[in-house]
C-alpha cells in the first residue's frame, strides 16, 4: 500500500485501501472492506466486514457502516451517520430467532449512489438506495429510498426541494431548473426535477 495514512491508533485489519487514503485517530476498517483512493475517514468510525466504500469518499467522524452498506464516488457522511442492514433486528443469540440468522437472508444492503451527500447524525434504514446526488438534511431518518439530486429532510425524512451536482438548490420554476451558482440547466417538471434530471448542453 502507497501513499496511504493510517493513524497510529486506528485499527485497520483490511489490505484493500486505495492510494492517497487517510484513516484518522480511535477508527476500526475490519477486513473484507474496501476503500477506494483518495478518501477520508474521520476519527472514531467503524466500518464492517462486507462494506465497500468508492474513490474520494469523505466519512467525517463518528459515522458508522455496517455490513451491506455500499458507497459510491464521491459521497459525503458527515459526522455520526449511522446506517442499519436488518429490518427486523433480533439478537441472534435470542433462542427464538435464532433460525432467521443461520443464513444471510435477514441482510438488506444500502446503496449511496455517486456524489450524494447524508448530513450529520442522519439515520438510513436498511435496504435503501440514496441516489446521484441527492443530499439528506442532518438529523434525517430515511425510511424509504430518494431520487437523484433531491432534497430531504425530517424524520422520516421527505423530498422538499432538489439540488444541482455542486449542491446548491435548484429554484422551482417550469420547464427547467437553473443552478444560479454553477449555471447547469435541468430538464424540469412542472416545477420539480425529475428523479434522474438530464443536463440540457
């Protein structure tokens, strides 16, 4: 491994980790999980056997992903996000569902799609898939999977507006949406970008 930094505390039990990565203070990687380049990862995360993390991938401190939880290029998790992969958690210790855990059926894998961003302290359900772009608000809880380059809040968290790929918001307006920042045009509709907004060249 070249060009790689990892903190004399963290706990890094995986050879997978792509050049130019920076592994911060009291930070556990188990093995089997894979770190693309180029990527940070704050102090007093945990990351799982079973996940994958893409190229330049910022996860600020505390965030924790367990097993099933897939994210792509260019993501952003700011402090404490916490993921889950079982929607109907038992301890499989507990005589009664026991059955359930001899097999990995119970898993349900979480996909962050390319350069979307989860704000601090979000809360993602199992087995949901966060699209292109999309920026969940901090202290969220998404209970259900989001478009590309939407804007969610709440708990449970809802789509209240939609943002370009730099991350500012798109204003509503018919036809088509204007970034007044980077000035990328969206095909619109009827006010709202659609779930996967094509660029008008």
């Amino acid at each position: 491994m070249k060009d790689i930094y990892v903190h004399p505390s963290a706990i890094v039990e995986t050879d997978q980790i792509g050049e130019g990565t920076r592994i911060w203070a009291y930070t556990h990687v188990m093995k089997d999980v894979v770190v693309g380049a180029n990527c940070n990862i704050g102090e007093h995360c945990f990351l799982e056997s079973g996940v994958t993390v893409g190229d330049d991938v910022t996860i600020k401190n505390g965030s924790l992903l367990w097993e099933g939880v897939h994210l792509e290029d260019g993501t952003f998790l700011g402090p404490r996000v916490t993921f889950t992969n079982d929607k109907y958690p038992r301890s499989p210790r507990l005589a009664q569902a026991r059955t359930r855990y001899t097999d990995r059926r119970w898993l349900e894998p979480t996909f962050v799609r390319r350069g979307a961003s989860l704000g601090a302290g979000a809360i993602i359900l199992a087995g949901i898939t966060i699209e292109e772009f999309c920026i969940v608000g901090a202290g969220a809880t998404v209970t259900r999977s989001l478009p590309a380059n939407a804007l969610a809040i709440g708990s449970p968290a809802r789509v209240r507006g939609w943002v370009c790929r730099c991350g500012q918001r798109l204003p509503s307006s018919p036809g088509v949406a204007t970034c007044p920042d980077c000035n990328l045009t969206f095909i619109d509709g009827g006010g709202l970008v659609e779930g996967r907004p094509e660029f008008v060249e």
